[in-house]
C-alpha cells in the first residue's frame, strides 16, 4: 500500500485480494458513509461490494443480485446497506425517486457506476477506483480525513495480522463498547476462532482538575499496557482471563484467545442465576488474596495498579451533578449544590477508610463474563474487559453484579447474589461483613451516580442514545443503595435536586 495526501493506493493480486479489501471495508465503513466504486468492466467492482455485504451480513452466502436493472437493492444488515448501480439511470435527479437521501441518513450506500450522477452525489463520498494493473489490479482511495482514518486503521490492521502470518484470514465485527475500542473476530479451522482487539490512542482530552483530563483523574487505562498485565495477572491466579497472543502497543491492536461466546443471560436477556451465583463465587475468590501492585508487561513497561482514590471516586460521582442534572431538570447545578454533593462524597469517602480494599475490575457485569460451561469452579468465569481495573473497596465489584447495569436482578436473585459472596467470605476466616455491607451501599450508589450521568454523556456528547434505555434501571438501583443509613445526606440531597423522581 502507498500513500499519498489525498489517496490511498492498493495493489491487489488476485480476486482473493479484492474480496479482502471489501470484507476489510465493512469494518470502516459507518451510517452516513457512501461507497462510490469507479472501474471498468471487469475491474472488480461487484467482487468487491458483494464481499462487502456479506461481510456485513456475516454470511458468506448471502443472495446478492446485481442492481443493474432494478438499479437499488437494500439490505437489513447490522449497518443497512443499500446497493445501487447506476449504468442505466437516465437522469441524476431520479436518485430522490430510488430514496437515495433516506439511505444514507439511515445507513450506507453502495455504488457502482457513480459517474452517472456525479453531481448529485454527497461532496464527502469515499471515491474507489479499481483498474487492472498486469494480471491484478490497482485500488485507489481517495476519501476525506474522517474516512480516510478509518480505513487507515482498517488496513493496519490487515497489515498486523499478515505479521502474525495471518495475511488471508477472515475478519468479522464482533462489538463496540460505550469506549472507543471496538472487537473483531477471526474464524479459523475447525469452528475455531480468534479475538482481535482494537484500540486505537485517541488524542487527550481537555482538562478537568488540575490540569488532568477525565481518564488521568478517573484512571481510565489509555493504552494497551494495563489489559496485557493483568491479563497475565489474573492468569497466573488461575483465573479465565484470555492469553495475549500478540500486542502492538503503538497502533492499539491485540490479538487474544477466545474465551468462548456464551454469557450470563437467557435469549430473552434475563440473568441465569446459576451463572450469576457462579461469578459471586469467582468475586469471593478473587477478594481473597492481594494481588502484586506492579506487574512487568515488558521489558521497558511495567504496569502500575492504581488506587480506587478519593479523586476518583468523586470524579465519577460528579458526572451525576454534571451531566444528569442539568438533563433532568434543564438547569445546570448551583454553586451551593455542587459544594453540599461534594461534601457529601468526601463524607462517604471517609467512611471507606477501613474497609477492605483488593483488586477490583470496575465492570464486572452480563456484557464482560463469558460463560465456559465445560470448565469447573472459577473456571468457568471468563474475564473480559478488565484494562480499568484498580486497588479499592472490594464492595464495588460486588455492587456491578448484584446492580447490574445492563439487566434487571430481581430481588430474590439479589439475596442470593449477596448471600453467596458472604458466604464465601465467612468461609475464607477473617471479613468484616458489617464493614463491607456499609461499603456496599457507598459504591452501590456511587456507581449508579456515575452510570446515571453517564448515560446523559454518552446520548449528548457521543451521540449514543441507547444507553439511556438503562437509565429507569440505574435510579431504582440508586434509590436501593440510598437505603442504607449512612447514605441518609445523599438521599436528601436527590430528593431536594429532583434526582430520583419519575417522569412527568
């Protein structure tokens, strides 16, 4: 591949070469995104979009019928995906008749023959020119910056795995997450499969205390060390966490066993209790022990476990006051009220001074446990999504589980949730149950506090609306936490804001 200011130049050897590029390409491409593919007869252009829709699709068999005569076919894909040809349209004008605008506000288009109405087409198009060069062929990209970024990394990528010698494999989404990583999967031989992690340095943020961005103040990890050592760490435990296979700490990108794909909820989305119980279980094992602070990633990186501190805690907390707040009621927080909030947490933060603080993996709910049925014990957890992880109040991963964000936990699974970690600890000699059910509650609500301005951020700032289907969820879990008596002041202080309250 080379590159030059305004384009991207491929060399592609074969149709296999072609095909690649395609699939590779539905991994970049987003809603609102339009794929204009320029070439001779011959030179590629419907290899290379049926390639892209059953990649998108994910199924290598998918029914794609040249648009040629029909001139629009859609499909309902992950991303949906309307296919035009334009070779036999008669006018530019007639894309309004085809819904070529509604397409593209819902989805991508992809099309062949875009010289036929090349007015008409968005300025921002991604322009792909296939022409024979020998006995392959030559790609030309050219695209603006947010475009051309992403197939940038889509290519690097490409390029990590022909490191690894796996130039020619299949590439699949698999998921995003509310962060900027996203994950792909690679199907191997024999229903075997491979994870790929993708986590690109993204540039710091503006600053919010003391000259520190969000993710310094929080301990957000940035970058690829802290999920490598404690990958490792937890592995040298015993417990399920993947083996990194490969790690390009620069470009963000890891290549990891797959753990498997079953999780803790039904297909109806409701909590299997005996996985439930089985991860309280895997808590109680993993609080018995300390775990090393500082643990070698490589030969010149070793990774630093930090402290679940003050500044933390209420830096998350504040994204309530920050975000939630001035959602709720159209106002942003008073000056008074955000002194009182945070005299509040400095309150509650004393309170934890004593308890028991260990490892704890900052989300450990439905969407980061895998289930590994033909294991035993704690083994049968898999971990994922643990690079945040910290030294703090054991209470807080217990609190993810039993108020899982993403699920609704009935009372009765509740009880048991919490019966079976204290037993457990009983059991280990030594735990203060008192202690730990008072830190419960404080992280309980302060990571609703969190997660219920977290939501707000993540529908106004990032354009993820989803998340707010959580929300109703979050402030019952609040209110539950806000039940214990030393939770009394921030209880009121939601009560006077407004902050509980059901919609009018």
């Amino acid at each position: 591949m080379s590159l030059s200011p305004d384009a991207l130049t491929l060399t592609l050897a074969d149709e296999a070469d072609t095909i690649r590029l395609g699939e590779d390409l539905a991994l970049a491409l987003r809603i609102g995104d339009c794929l204009a593919l320029t070439g001779d007869l011959g030179a590629g252009k419907s290899t290379l979009a049926r390639a892209f829709l059953r990649a998108m699709a994910d199924d290598p068999d998918l029914e794609v019928p040249s648009p040629t005569f029909t001139l629009v076919q859609a499909y309902d894909l992950r991303i949906p995906v309307t296919h035009f040809d334009f070779y036999r349209l008669a006018d530019g004008s007639e894309l309004d008749e085809l819904g070529f605008e509604e397409a593209l506000n819902t989805g991508i288009c992809l099309v062949e023959w875009p010289e036929m109405a090349e007015s008409e087409l968005p300025q921002n198009r991604i322009r792909l020119i296939l022409e024979h060069e020998g006995d392959g062929r030559r790609a030309t990209i050219i695209a603006d910056a947010p475009q051309r970024q992403r197939i940038e990394r889509v290519l690097a990528i490409r390029d990590f795995l022909s490191r690894q010698g796996l130039g020619t494999v299949k590439r699949r989404y698999l998921t995003g997450d509310a962060s900027v990583r996203a994950y792909e999967y690679l199907p191997l031989d024999h229903g075997k499969r491979l994870i790929l992690m993708d986590w690109p340095r993204q540039p710091e943020g503006p600053p919010v205390l003391d000259g520190k961005p969000y993710p310094k103040v929080a301990h957000i990890a940035e970058d690829a060390y802290p999920f490598v050592a404690l990958a490792h760490a937890l592995r040298e435990r015993g417990f399920a966490a993947p083996e990194i296979l490969a790690a390009d700490y620069d470009r963000g990108i890891l290549l990891l066993e797959d753990l498997g794909t079953d999780g803790v909820l039904d297909d109806e989305g409701r909590p299997i209790a005996e996985r439930y119980l089985e991860s309280a279980r895997f808590l109680a094992a993993l609080h018995e022990k300390p775990v090393a602070r500082d643990i070698p990633v490589t030969a010149d990186h070793t990774h630093h476990i930090p402290d679940f501190d003050r500044t933390a805690i209420k830096m998350e907390a504040r994204l309530l006051i920050d975000w939630h707040l001035p959602w709720k009621r159209g106002t942003p927080a008073t000056e008074a009220e955000r002194e009182s909030y945070s005299a509040i947490w400095n309150g509650l933060v004393d309170r934890l001074e004593r308890t028991e603080k260990n490892l704890l993996l900052r989300d450990f709910h439905s969407p980061n446990i895998i289930w590994r049925p033909f294991e035993k014990g704690v083994r049968r957890i898999g971990l994922i999504d643990f690079q945040d992880a910290m030294i703090g109040p054991t209470a807080y991963d217990v609190a993810s589980l039993v108020q899982d964000a993403r699920v609704t936990i009935s009372p009765d699974l509740r009880r048991q949730l919490m019966e079976t970690y204290l037993a457990a600890r009983r059991a280990q000699g030594g735990f203060d149950e008192d202690g730990f059910l008072t830190a419960w509650s404080i992280m309980a609500a302060q990571r609703n506090c969190k997660l219920a301005g977290l939501w707000v951020r993540l529908m106004q700032r990032d354009g993820k609306a989803g998340y707010m289907k959580h929300m109703p969820r979050t402030l019952a879990y609040l209110a539950t936490a806000l039940e214990h008596p030393d939770l009394a002041p921030l209880r009121d202080w939601c009560a006077a804001v407004g902050i509980g309250e059901p919609e009018s």
